[in-house]
C-alpha cells in the first residue's frame, strides 16, 4: 500500500482514531486513558483531539482547551505518578500510528509535533508536582 502525506480533516480523524485505539489496548498507558475518559465521552473526545490536530497541522481556529491543565488534571488524578515513561509510550504509539498511515511533510509535522507538545507538557507538569519532604 502507497502512503500519502495527511491532507485534510478526514485523515486527521483516522489518525486519531486510530492512534487512540492503540492507547486504549497498550496495558501501560491505556488503563489511564480509560479511567479518565467515560466510555460515553471518548466520541466527543476524539472530535477534540481531531480539532486540536487540525489546528496544529493546518492552521485552522477550530480547537478550543487547555492541554496543560487537563494534563496537569490527570497527574493529579494519579496521585503526580505520571512520568517521561507515559509520555514516551504515547509517543511511540503516535509515531507508529502516523507511520502505519501516512508519509510527507505534514505526516513528519504530526510528529514532530507531538515530540514538542509531550515534552512540553512533561516538563510544565514536572515543574508543578508537589515537593517530596526529605
């Protein structure tokens, strides 16, 4: 199969799909995706996730949220036991995925991206996590 480069909304939507799919079934970040995501919200979910990455790779105003905060949410949630492993999981299953379907400049974007953002958010959400008390 010929891979082409992500060219609008509806690759971006399989993308995504399928990518989360991935997270749901991997047993070391999926139990958390699915603890904090009802199974009722995961359509609205992806919808939003679908913007987020619209706006990321095509410039388009659609994405409206706060990733840092809903990311600082879920390591709360979590007790602060989020670590460099998830986000380094989660970006193995993003480049796998964005491989596994597709190949170009905005195919290379989505992961470089993704690379920016999670170290980012890692870095942000280190810097909050309660002092231990030595």
């Amino acid at each position: 199969m010929e891979l082409r480069d992500i060219e609008n909304r509806a690759d971006i939507f399989l993308l995504v799909t399928t990518f989360y799919n991935k997270i749901k079934e991997d047993p070391f970040i999926g139990p958390i995706f699915l603890e904090i995501i009802p199974e009722n919200e995961w359509e609205s979910h992806l919808e939003k996730l679908t913007d987020f990455w619209e706006t990321n790779l095509f410039f388009v105003r659609k994405f409206k949220g706060n990733p840092m905060k809903a990311h600082k949410d879920v390591d709360a949630h979590f007790n602060h036991t989020i670590t460099q492993k998830h986000f380094g999981k989660w970006l193995e299953l993003w480049f796998t995925t964005v491989d596994a379907l597709f190949e170009g400049t905005r195919a290379h974007q989505a992961k470089e991206r993704a690379r920016n953002i999670a170290a980012s958010l890692f870095l942000r959400m280190f810097e909050e996590k309660p002092k231990k008390v030595q």
